[in-house]
C-alpha cells in the first residue's frame, strides 16, 4: 500500500469513520489486512498480465508458418525482433526459453506428421499389393 501506518493514522484520524473500528488494534489489523489484499490483487494483475504477454508472444510464433523447428532462436529474432508482441517479453532469457519450448513442440509435431504420413503410404502400399494380389511368394512373370 501507499505509505504506512503512520501515514494512514495522519490522514484518517480526523474522518468520520475512523470510529468505526472501536480499537487501536483493529485498526490496524484492519489497516494490515487492506494492504496485504492490495498487494495480493496487484500481484494477481501482475502475473496475469506476465501470463497474457506469454500467450500473445506464443500465438505470434504460431501465426508465422515460416517458423520451423529447424529455425533457431537468432533467426527468429531478426524475423520478428520489431513485432510488439515479441518485445512485450522483456526478459531476453525468458523469450529465448519459451522459443525454444515452442520450436521442440514443433518439431514434435512435425515428427509425428512424418510418422503418420508414412503409416498412410505403407497403408496404401499395402492396399495395392493386395489388390494385385502379390504376396512375399510371388515370383516375377515373363511379360
């Protein structure tokens, strides 16, 4: 909170609700509880505000389809080193980890990609072999 006790004791003294409060005491715990409440909410604000700047940072980096696994961290700087929301991370560290949390979630992704489009070719690879009806014992015929 703004100042202390004393301070709030200076300015409220002379109010009409200062007697609300019948003690010295539970003014103050009164005065202690209003500012530990103050500092909780501000710092609710604060890491919802941290938490906001991170998903706008994150939804950036999945906005740009140039952005592969294989683009590492000072690339993407240069690529998107003026973009408001890249700046709104302060933290150079703290940027550079998240990228790079974002770029092995994208190489992930684009690993199962390959797994399944492999799956779906040896699928259809199959499919073909068996409409042919070639099988392991099938010998090459003469033309």
């Amino acid at each position: 909170p703004e100042g202390s006790w004393d301070d709030a004791m200076k300015r409220t003294v002379n109010h009409a609700d200062y007697r609300a409060l019948q003690t010295l005491g539970d003014r103050k715990a009164a005065f202690e509880r209003w500012g530990r409440e103050r500092r909780e909410a501000a710092e609710a604000a604060a890491r919802a505000e941290e938490r906001r700047r991170k998903v706008d940072f994150l939804t950036l980096l999945k906005e740009r389809p140039e952005l592969t696994s294989r683009t590492r961290y000072p690339e993407a700087e240069a690529l998107l080193g003026k973009e408001a929301r890249w700046l709104a991370l302060a933290d150079e560290p703290e940027r550079e980890e998240l990228y790079e949390e974002y770029a092995l979630s994208l190489e992930r992704k684009e690993g199962a990609e390959r797994r399944a489009a492999r799956q779906a070719r040896m699928a259809a690879l199959r499919a073909l072999l068996e409409r042919e009806a070639v099988s392991a014992k099938t010998q090459w015929g003469k033309g």
